[in-house]
C-alpha cells in the first residue's frame, strides 16, 4: 500500500479540519515514532497531542483540537 507523505497528510486533514470546522479530531494507529518530530505535524489554529505506542509495530494516537477550545494533558 502507497502511503502520502507525512506533509501531504497534514494539508489534507488541515484542510478538512478549515473546510468542515471541525473542533476536535482523533487519529488512531498513527505508527509514530519519537524520531518524527511534532513540527511536521502542526495545523495552525490547532493544538496537538499525541500518544505514540513505543517499542510495538502499529498503534498510537494524535489529537487536534482547536486552539479556542481549553484543553491540556
């Protein structure tokens, strides 16, 4: 299976997120590893967390939430 490169991903789901007004989307089975820094990840107008599922093939978590919205770990 070809996979969008992590860029290509984020301005599709930010473009979804602006379009549809989304608050709030959860991603699950992201497969993100330490060495994929946050930076490449951020939607303006929108917080990011994530769960990264260390040491196993798969799993993990991101969260965006929309940066009028309060929110915290």
């Amino acid at each position: 299976m070809l996979r969008p490169s992590p860029n290509h991903t984020v301005e599709h789901l930010m473009a979804d997120l602006k379009g549809y007004k989304i608050d709030v989307v959860v991603i699950t089975e992201t497969q993100r590893k330490k060495k994929h820094a946050n930076q490449n990840f951020i939607i303006n107008g929108y917080a990011l967390f994530r769960r990264d599922w260390l040491g196993h093939h798969g799993g993990g978590i991101t969260i965006y939430g929309n940066s009028r919205l309060s929110a915290d770990v």
